[in-house]
C-alpha cells in the first residue's frame, strides 16, 4: 500500500505501479482504481455491457479493488461509477494504458510541440477496436507530482495522476477526451505546496479570464494556399517589401465596440491590404496573453492563438485567405520575456525551470517580465520549436522578434550592480546571442520562404549577417536609427531644418551595413507621442503636406518599408487598443488624399525595379544632399543593371523653386510618375513640368542636368524614358 499512500498524498511519480490491473502473488489479476468521488465501481467489458467484475471499497480514501483468478492475461475494461449523488458514467479507465503503450512521438528540437502538451492519440484495445484519447505530457522535472485537471473530471486534483520515468516529462493517456475539453495542469512542488493551477505551456487553445484553461485542439481545417506555400523561392532582398502593421483587436470596430472576429477580418482586412497595394501584413503578437492593454507583448500562451477574435482554425481561414490574395503573413514573436501571471511559466514546477533563478538576469526591470533563461537545453527547444510551430501549422511566413536588444545585452535597462557580467565580464549574453543563431539557423532551414526580422535598436554588429559570417543570421533588421532621425527632422519648423540636413543624410553613411527595413511602427504613435499627424509642423495644409513629402521620401529611401494601420490616412488620435481607428476622417479630403498617395506609393514601389533594388548600395546615388539652406535633397536610384532610372528630389520647406537645376545620371526624357503636391492627393498643384529634357549642362559633379520646378513641401520622382 505504499504506492497508494504516495498517490493519495500527492508524491507519486508512478501511479501505474498500483493503478491498473496487476499480477499477485497468487498470479490473480488484481485492478485497483482511485476514485474518492465514488460510492460503487462496476467493471466492463471493453466492447459490451456485459458486467465482469465488481469492485470492492477497501479504504475511506477511495480505492477500489477487484480480483479475478481465472484470467491469465491482462484485459482492457471500463468502469461503470456510481457517484453519491446517485448519477453514473461509464469511463474507459487510464490506467490500463500505461507509458509502453505510447513511445514518444518522433521529434526534433523544432517540433518539441509534437511531443509534449495535449495530443491526440489512439490505443488499440481488440483488433477491431481503438480507444481514442488525449495524452497529456508536461515538463516539469522538479515536481514532486503533477495531475491533470480538467472538465472531465470536475477539476478534482486526486483523480488523474501523471506519470514521470524520470526525463522530467510527466505523461497521461485519458481516453474519450475530446476536441474542446478544457484543462490545467495540478502540481506539488518538491516542498509539498500546491501550486496554482498551470496552463499547458504547449496549449494550442487558452480561455480568457477569468479561467484561463487551456482546451484541447484539434484542427479539423483543410487549406487552400497549396499554390502559394509551393511558390518558387525568390530573393526578398531583390523585392519590394511593404508591410502593414495591424493591431487585429482595433483595426475596426463593431456595434458596441466590440472588435472583429478573424472571420470578419478575413472578409474586411484581406480586401483592403489588397487594395492599398501591401505586400506583406505584420500582425501584433496573436499568442494568447492575459492583460489586453499589453497587446499581446506579454504573452502567456506561446502555441495558442488568442481566443479574443476566433477559434485556432478560424485563424487559419484568414492567413488562408490573405495567401489567396496574394499577402505575405508577418508575426510579432516575443521570446525575449515572459509575465509572472501565476498560471504561466514563472516558477512553473516551483523552481525557475522557464526563468533565469536570479533576478539580476532573470527579472526585466522596463517591462516587469520574466527573462527566459537561455542557458537551459528545454528552455531553447521551447522557443525553437514554437517559432516553427507558426511556420509550419499556421503558414506564417515570417517572425519579427521582439525586444532582440534586450536580450542580447545583460545590461539591458539595468544600472551599475544590477546586472551579472558575462564570465569574459562583458555585458553580452552569449546563451541569448547562441539562441538567436540557433533560432534563425532553424528556420531558414525548415522554411527557405520565410523569413526573421529583429527589432534591434543598437548598433550590434552583424544582426542581419549570416551566421556562417559570425552575425545572428536574421534576414532583416529595423532601421531604428534612420526613423529616429527622420522623425525628429520631421518635427521641426521648416525654417530650422536648414540646421538639420545631416539628420536626414547621416542613414546612407549605413544603410547597407545591414538588410533594413524602415519601420514607423505602433511605437511611434502611443504613449503620448501623438499620431502621424499630430508630429507635422506648421498649419492644417502644412501638416499634411508635411507628411506627404515624408512618406514620398520613405518610400524612395533604401530598405524595406513598414508602416503602422491609421498612418496611411492620417490617423487623427494617438492610436488605442481601446477603439476603433478613426475610418471617419475618410470623409475629409486631405486624409482620403493621403490614402491614395499612399497606395500609389505602394504600386509604384512594387512596379518599378529601380525602388526594389534597395539593399544594396548600387540602387543609389546622390545627386544633391547638401541644399541645406533649401532643405532639398536630389538622389538617383537605380536597378542593377542601371536601366531603369528614377530621379527623386524632395523638398522639406514650404517654399517652391522654380528653375532649379540639379545632376542628371544620363542625357534622355525624363517623365513625373508622382508628386506628392498632386492636387489628388490635397496638395497645392504647383505646375511642375510633366516632362524633363536632360542637357549637356554639367551640375553636382554630373555632366548632365535637367532644370524643373519643385513643389512645396513635396517629393517628385522622374523615370527616365530614353
């Protein structure tokens, strides 16, 4: 009865070493079964009603026992409970099913999910019989011992015992648990405490508050992209990349403000991405997380997609749908912290096994979060193997990661004394710099259309190189540099930005250093930054022509672009997760302006081979950077093979200039295909030629130029016909 006793007092680590059916001494088969909620046990045969046993009451604590001396082989059975209120229910006892019925499913570290969680699987009991079922399996090595708890048994920690052989993954086969069941993990820590109930790390489904129960999932979608996850391999670097940034819960509202289901989305969101000429769509985190005001930056359940919006397969139908329209699905991934919510991952099985044990490594002081701790083998294939579970079951094709600078310096937001050098007693955390790599060393080689994007705001050498070159392999990096100095000079008067040229000059002394995208982000537009908008100086025209000019110079600018929902039409608010963007403002001229422009910009940008070529120093030159008095800049780009030709010139003050001559690349006609003054667009309509003759006039070193008349505040682009 020892074994039982460890059972009833929460300290087994075997319950099938008592559970079950067992051979005695006199060589009877003896099954014994834990139920405290039971008043009588009748045993059955496994495929009929037949009754072949009933069980015995042997103790107050409520073991069952029966015994048969005329079997000579174990049996699979059900058991028929009584309970004291007098209902019964037939259950398919788990225990007769031990560990050897289920080898561990084959895995690498990638798909870790496919080995731990809640899994779907059968167990043959006749041979034309199986008993479908889930099998739980959680990690949690220092536990003295782990239950499931769940729906299907009334949440009762006594009733579901999980097993451990001693790799630190307890496991349990319950049959007949089904798609939607919910759960939660009980576990007593080494000290004999209780902890709160945890959620399955690997849950594919969580509930909101106030349960936050995890749910079995199993996806019953079938997609339709198989022509868009088959598409050749192309070089990204070579192409145009416009990304929209989405916040899915604010996008648009409903009645009562209520945000869009992802079905809603599917029918509203796809549609316009389409229309505004993007290339890719960058969602906000979508993993589950608690605290909504968090935006999902604080995520709890990494492998489920947040039940806010839909269920897991509706998720599917719109990345589904998105690739049928030709769109490329970016996720915002957080790896770099985690929030100490008591049915997450902090402290998990009452010791730090997601966490780092120190706080001077593994407490994040900006955010209040919880460092993953990098050095741990577990830890790593967690992240690994989430990152390649959205690649590979939800066809993302590609992850921003988060917060990379935090992670990479050990320093991080911490004063002197609050940090643990490393042991050459630098501040890099080279488990975190080892992590990256091996994270991005997956992924292109699991999914060569994919992609990684850091959002990394230091000047850490490498982030973009391959790791073959000693860089941490990601296929871009955020130009957090050239958006902090572009936004900056924004904001300033015109009549001062003549002090300023460098501002804007300073990101072609680096731009191709690294693969960079140029993002004007959520960042930019909360925590009383104010909107897009609200940054532009000078009056309500001045405002808007401000920003017209600002994202013709954008998108003419080497790297890839992202720009954040609201930007395109001039957002008035800064932006909330609490409402709706302001979609009304597209009753205004000057924002329904705006918009066009910025879908022209889009189809222009991805129409013209000399705009693509924008990570390599051969698709620029400069033909005039240093008109500071005049805050004009004129420069070329280019294809590789130099022919396609476009001449841009953007203007930063509200005074035009006629006659004003600059280098041309070469002699030929030159024709406008977009000014930002366009009178479409709300600007003023200054006449500027819609033709250019180049002249064997030498001017900025060239000895070509052509002579045109700039708008006000503006950005025009010429391309060269001939």
């Amino acid at each position: 009865m020892d074994l039982f006793e460890d059972i009833v007092n929460a300290r087994c680590s075997d319950p099938f070493g008592f559970l079950g059916l067992h051979w005695t001494e006199e060589k009877d088969l003896k099954l014994n079964v834990w139920r405290p909620d039971a008043v009588a046990i009748d045993v059955l045969a496994i495929d009929a009603d037949s009754v072949i046993g009933k069980m015995n009451l042997n103790t107050d604590s409520g073991l069952f026992s029966c015994q048969w001396s005329d079997k000579k082989t174990f049996f699979h059975y059900r058991l028929r409970i009584t309970f004291s209120d007098g209902n019964t229910a037939t259950f398919v006892d788990p225990y007769q099913f031990n560990q050897a019925t289920f080898a561990d499913p084959e895995h690498h570290k990638a798909t870790l999910y496919q080995k731990e969680g809640a899994l779907f699987q059968s167990a043959p009991v006749t041979d034309s019989l199986a008993i479908d079922g889930t099998r739980f399996a959680v990690y949690a090595p220092a536990a003295r011992s782990v239950y499931v708890v769940g729906d299907f048994n009334g949440w009762d920690g006594r009733i579901h015992p999980m097993s451990s052989n001693g790799d630190g993954v307890w496991r349990l086969f319950i049959p007949d648990v089904r798609d939607g069941a919910k759960y939660k993990f009980e576990i007593r820590a080494k000290s004999g405490d209780l902890l709160p109930h945890r959620t399955d790390p690997f849950a594919k489904r969580i509930e909101q508050f106030p349960s936050f129960a995890s749910v079995v999932q199993e996806s019953q979608y079938h997609w339709n992209d198989e022509s868009w996850m088959s598409r050749p391999i192309s070089d990204i670097y070579e192409e145009a990349v416009s990304i929209y940034e989405v916040h899915l819960g604010s996008w648009r509202k409903k009645e009562h403000n209520e945000s869009l289901t992802y079905l809603e989305l599917k029918e509203q969101l796809v549609p316009y991405v389409v229309e505004m000429g993007y290339t890719h769509v960058e969602l906000l985190p979508v993993m589950e997380y608690p605290f909504d005001g968090s935006w999902g930056y604080q995520p709890v359940g990494l492998f489920a997609v947040t039940s806010r919006y839909g269920t897991p397969d509706e998720f599917k139908a719109l990345i589904d749908a998105f690739h049928q329209a030709g769109i490329s699905v970016i996720m915002d991934w957080v790896p770099a912290h985690f929030p100490s919510d008591s049915h997450g991952l902090a402290n998990f099985d009452g010791t730090h096994q997601y966490e780092y044990e120190d706080p001077k490594k593994g407490w994040h002081p900006e955010w209040n979060s919880l460092i993953y701790d990098f050095g741990k083998e577990h830890v790593v294939d967690f992240l690994i193997s989430n990152a390649n579970f959205w690649l590979e079951e939800y066809h993302i094709d590609g992850l921003r990661v988060d917060a990379v600078a935090s992670m990479l310096y050990l320093d991080y937001s911490r004063e002197d004394g609050e940090w643990i050098p490393n042991v050459h007693g630098g501040n890099h955390n080279y488990e975190a710099i080892a992590f990256l790599k091996q994270l991005n060393e997956t992924v292109y080689l699991n999914h060569p259309r994919c992609f990684t994007v850091a959002e990394e705001s230091t000047a850490f050498s490498g982030v973009s190189k391959p790791t073959y070159m000693d860089g941490l392999g990601f296929g871009f990096k955020w130009n957090m540099g050239w958006m902090n100095d572009t936004l900056e000079y924004m904001k300033k008067d015109p009549i001062h930005r003549q002090y300023h040229q460098g501002e804007l000059t300073f990101s072609m002394v680096y731009a191709f250093n690294e693969q960079f995208m140029l993002p004007i982000s959520h960042d930019e537009v909360v925590h009383g930054k104010g909107s897009m908008i609200d940054k532009m100086p000078g009056d309500g025209w001045q405002k808007f022509a401000n920003l017209r000019a600002f994202n013709g110079y954008m998108f003419t600018h080497p790297g890839k672009k992202l720009n954040f929902m609201g930007n395109e039409f001039a957002q008035g608010q800064e932006w909330s997760h609490t409402r709706s963007l302001d979609w009304h403002l597209l009753d205004i001229d000057y924002h329904k302006g705006l918009q066009t422009l910025v879908k022209d910009l889009n189809h222009l940008y991805t129409g013209e081979p000399a705009l693509q070529l924008d990570h390599d120093y051969q698709g620029f030159e400069w033909l005039s950077y240093d008109d500071s008095q005049n805050s004009i800049l004129a420069y070329v780009r280019q294809s590789k093979a130099k022919d396609e030709l476009l001449i841009v010139v953007v203007n930063f003050t509200p005074t035009p200039h006629k006659g004003y001559r600059i280098g041309a690349p070469k002699l030929g006609r030159y024709d406008l295909i977009l000014n930002t003054d366009a009178s479409i667009y709300g600007g003023s309509g200054f006449h500027t030629a819609q033709t250019l003759e180049a002249e064997s006039i030498e001017n900025h070193g060239r000895n070509d130029s052509v002579m045109l008349d700039i708008p006000p505040l503006s950005t025009v682009i010429y391309k060269w016909k001939s």
